[in-house]
C-alpha cells in the first residue's frame, strides 16, 4: 500500500504535458483499451469487461440490457459495438494500418522463412461513403482486429478450423469483417440495408473460444418521424475440424421503438416504447440455445420533468420468462451561478441483466444453464459536486454508495484442461447475499478556449461481500491526466498517463488469476488540412505497460501503433 501511496505522490508532481482528452480507438468499441477509469480488462476486441468505477453492482456493463444499445452486435450474452456494422455518416473515403510494436516493417519481403518473424498482427480497414446523390449513397467497409491473437491460442484456434478464418492475413483475427450497401437520407427518413460476411471468435461461460462464420448477415435500419426499426438477418455457421463438429444456425433478429415527438420532449412527461426480438433456427452442432428458439422483449422507457431541476427515468421490460427494471432519480440542486451540486439514486432489478441472451451452452455432454432462479436488486445513491473556479479552471468530485442482492455469478463445478486452456463446467446462479461498495472521485480541469483542455482525476472503491464469488474483483484505485492540444486548428494532439490497480478474476480457473495494474501511456496526434479534407492520424496505445494477459483464456495486451488517412467529400 505505501508503494502505491508513493507512485501516486510521485504522479502528482508530473507536468501537465503527459495527458489525454480524445485518444482515438483502434475500432469504434475498442475506446475500453485506453481507459482505466474503473476496470477495463481486454481478453481481445470481442470481449471484455467493461465497469465504470461507481457504477454498482460486480457486473460488466456489456453484459447489461438497455434500450440505447438495441443496435449493438450481440455476442453470446454480451452486448458489444464492435463488429460495428453502423455506417460511417460523413462521405469520405479512409484507410487505417496499424501493429504491435516489435514486429520488423520489412518481414513480409524476408523469402526465407526460417528468418521471418513471428507477425505481430496487424490491424487492417477500408472503406468509403459516397456523397448523397438525390437522396441516395453508397457504402463499403472492409476491416479486422488482429491484435490480442498471438499468444499460443493461435496454433489451438488454428486447429480449428478451415483454412485462415478470415479475409486476409494469417493470424486467425478474433473478427474480419466486410459489408457494402446502399442507403437513402433526406429531412423525414434515414435508411440503409447492408450485406456481407464475416469470421468471428467468440467468448463464452464455459471460457471457450468460439469459432463462427457469418455467411452472409444482413441488416436494414430505418429511422423515420418517430420511429426507429432495425431487422437483421443471420447465417451463422459453426465448426470444430478437430472435433468433426459443425452446426448452423439462421436467425432474424432487431427492435422497433416509437420516441414522443418533439412537442411531447418539451413537456414534463416523455415516453417512449419499443419491442426487441430474435428468432433461431439451429442445424447440427450449435454450442448454445435460445429457449424454444424465440425471445420477444417489449419495453417501456418513462421520462418525467415535474420541474426544471428535478428529473425521474423509468425503463421496464417484460416477458413470459424475464423482467427487468432500470428507474432513476436526480435532482440538480441550484447554488451558485457556476456550480452544479446534483444527487440521485437509481435502482436496477430484474431476472437477468440481458433477458435477449441465450439461455443454455453445450459443452463436452454438459448443459450449462445460462439463467438463475430468482432475481437481483442493485440500490444505489450518489452526490456529485462541480464548480468552474474562473473561466479557465474547475474542479468536481462524485461519492457514491452501493448495496446488491442477488448479483448474478457462475457456480463452478468442474474445471477442464485443454493444452494452454482452461474450461469449466457449471451454470449462471446468484449471490444471494448483500454486497456493498462505496466509491469517491475527483477531477481537477483546466482549459484555454479551444487550444488547449487538461484534465487530472482519481477515484477509488471498496467493495465488501463474499468476494470469492466474484467473477471479477474491480480494481480499487485508478490516477490519471489527460490533456489535448489544438495548434492553429490543424495539429491536434493528446496524451493520456494512468494507472490503473490490480483486479482479479476467481471462477475461471483453478487459482484467482491477477491482471496486474500498471502505469499506461497513450497518445494521438492528428494532421488537418481543411482545405483539402484530409486528416492524417497517428495513435500509441499502452505504452509503457508490460506485456499482460488481462483475462483468463485471453491474450497479451501489447504496445501497439496504428494510423490512419481519410478524406472527406
């Protein structure tokens, strides 16, 4: 603790050059790998836990269901941005390259491959939109993840299956995608259907890497008036060629919500109210099941404004096997010209914190049940305080305390060993007991109109329970400065330096497994030429970090370099 205690002191005294405000992602989604503002543990880009510090509960928040991601891509029981299949709004055409450091720039020349190196696995895009031509534009985005899938799991995932498992490279990337479409925009309607294929490795209960083929997905999004619709289409094939195992699976799944128009946002009630769904088909050797191959979950989403500081947000879902409720409330409490004092609470209860999920996973004869009797109750009540000292200097903090009843784990009943891999066989139950956590934060900000934004926060958590029931026990404690500069609007750049503490996952293996915390160091620096709309971006990620693995059965997490060129229409 005193060593800590002595980094952190020793941080402090770090001028404000080393910082961050806007770091790009290596992929839309993959903004969790420069984050440490809580617990962000990377076993590759299709899976992670992701948890805010002060956001309650143990839970990853991929893992929980809302309305406001009925659009991202679910993965298994997670809900995940990437693959990102949302179109790029502005017309332009880009290009981005990228590797893990360490790797030779001139390998791919070397004939003589007892001198190759080993491939540290590039990141490699695409893409282009077209501007509207009367109304209309056109699409296409090639793109792949290769980074976090070099460690041994390479040779094991390329046993696998057929052939590399992707559109280019010989890495077997955790995702290569590609899609193309066609798309229709005006003032009433915002519409596009995509088509194409992709390979994917996805992370399931059993801490299996999933190998699966999308052949092809489509789907179509219409937003219109007040609605917003989205349908997709899925032929999703499954392999294990050592095994001799192969399945498939076709399923349509998507949402429809209606918002209140604008006249209703204006009021003291908002509503809003929507229904999300999947149908399956499955054929063969599939390793999960959706109980009797449907989920309809129709939700109602409340907004109520009785009075200008004074809000309440209710979201309840409900159907013949699941409910959920996500209410809040919050009350700005009016001080001072320039300070802002806010208290809240909010509520989450529910059968199953993503009632769209699947249900069961089939590994080596089990069934594991991916669904717990009973339900959950997380409680919890914050305060945050803010207040601009001058006009170029403000500070805040936020304290919060948490209590959860129910909080969904997984009961382990026996582990499998698997070469470098460890299995594990069980089913989804509960923590039938009260965990408690209390949480504090505090940022200091400083800024120079738009030249120049700097940013130093920290933040700790304690969290008391039977902890040994934990998937993942968070990190306790994150420090970190972020700052960004923009020279003449045209050169911008930013820093981030954080630290994040030790967290632990407990039921993957035999022993707790420790993602060690450490200092990180990234950075983006970005070209403009305005005149020309081309920007030129250059991103280091995790530097001065050491080579971990975050998560059980996942991959090192390394220094790594991407960059990227765009035009705009």
């Amino acid at each position: 603790m005193n060593s800590l205690f002595n980094k952190i002191i020793a941080t402090l005294a770090i001028p404000t050059s080393f910082a961050f405000a806007s770091i790009n992602a290596e992929m839309e989604g993959m903004e969790v790998a420069s984050r440490d503002d809580g617990t962000f543990l990377i076993g590759s880009p299709t899976f992670y836990f992701d948890r805010t510090l002060g956001a309650g509960g143990i839970h990853s928040e991929s893992e929980l269901w809302t309305p406001r991601k009925l659009r991202y891509r679910l993965l298994f029981n997670r809900m995940s941005v990437l693959p990102s299949w949302d179109p790029i709004e502005a017309p332009s055409v880009w290009m981005k390259t990228g590797n893990e450091l360490g790797d030779l720039i001139y390998q791919d020349f070397l004939t003589d491959t007892k001198e190759r190196p080993a491939n540290r696995t590039p990141i490699l895009e695409g893409g282009f939109r077209t501007p509207l031509f009367h109304g209309l534009w056109a699409t296409f985005r090639l793109f792949q993840d290769d980074f976090n899938c070099f460690r041994s799991s390479y040779g094991v995932r390329e046993r696998q299956v057929d052939g590399f498992f992707s559109f280019f490279g010989e890495n077997w990337p955790m995702f290569s995608s590609a899609y193309g479409g066609l798309g229709f925009t005006n003032d009433f309607i915002d519409a596009s259907v995509l088509a194409g294929m992709e390979y994917m490795w996805i992370f399931t209960e059993s801490s299996r890497w999933i190998p699966v083929q999308y052949k092809p997905r489509v789907e179509a999004r219409a937003d219109f008036g007040n609605f917003s619709t989205t349908l997709v289409y899925e032929n999703a094939e499954y392999q294990n060629k050592q095994k001799k195992e192969t399945g498939e699976r076709t399923e349509v799944n998507g949402s429809v919500i209606y918002k209140c128009g604008e006249s209703c946002r204006r009021g003291m009630l908002q509503l809003s109210a929507g229904l999300a769904f999947r149908f399956v088909g499955d054929d063969g050797v599939v390793y999960t099941r959706l109980k009797n191959d449907r989920v309809l979950w129709p939700f109602l989403e409340m907004n109520v404004r009785p009075q200008e500081h004074l809000k309440f947000d209710v979201m309840f879902g409900i159907n013949d096997r699941d409910w959920l409720v996500q209410d809040s409330v919050e009350y700005n409490i009016p001080v001072l010209e320039k300070m802002n004092v806010t208290i809240g609470a909010k509520n989450i209860s529910g059968t199953r914190l993503n009632p769209i999920a699947d249900t069961h996973e089939f590994f080596d004869g089990d069934t594991l049940s991916l669904t717990a009797a009973g339900h959950m109750d997380l409680l919890q009540g914050y305060v945050r305080f803010e207040d601009s000292l001058t006009s170029f200097l403000g500070f805040g903090l936020r304290s919060s305390f948490w209590a959860e009843y129910g909080a969904e784990t997984f009961e382990t009943k026996e582990f499998v060993d698997d070469k470098i891999y460890t299995f594990r066989h069980g089913d989804v139950s509960r923590i039938n007991s009260w965990i408690k956590g209390v949480t504090g934060e505090f940022w200091l900000k400083l800024w120079l109109k738009d030249v120049f934004n700097f940013t130093a926060l920290t933040g700790f958590e304690r969290i008391d329970g039977e902890e040994k029931r934990f998937e993942v026990n968070p990190s306790e404690f994150f420090v970190q400065f972020n700052a960004e500069w923009l020279i003449k609007k045209m050169f911008r750049i930013s820093h981030s330096i954080r630290y994040r503490s030790d967290a632990q996952w407990n039921l993957r293996s035999r022993d707790p497994f420790v993602a060690k915390g450490d200092w990180f160091w990234d950075a983006t620096f970005e070209q403009r030429f305005p005149k020309w709309g081309i920007s030129l971006t250059g991103t280091i990620i995790q530097a001065l970090g050491k080579e971990e693995i975050e998560t059980p059965n996942g991959e090192f997490s390394r220094l790594r370099f991407f960059c990227t060129a765009k035009k705009a229409f």
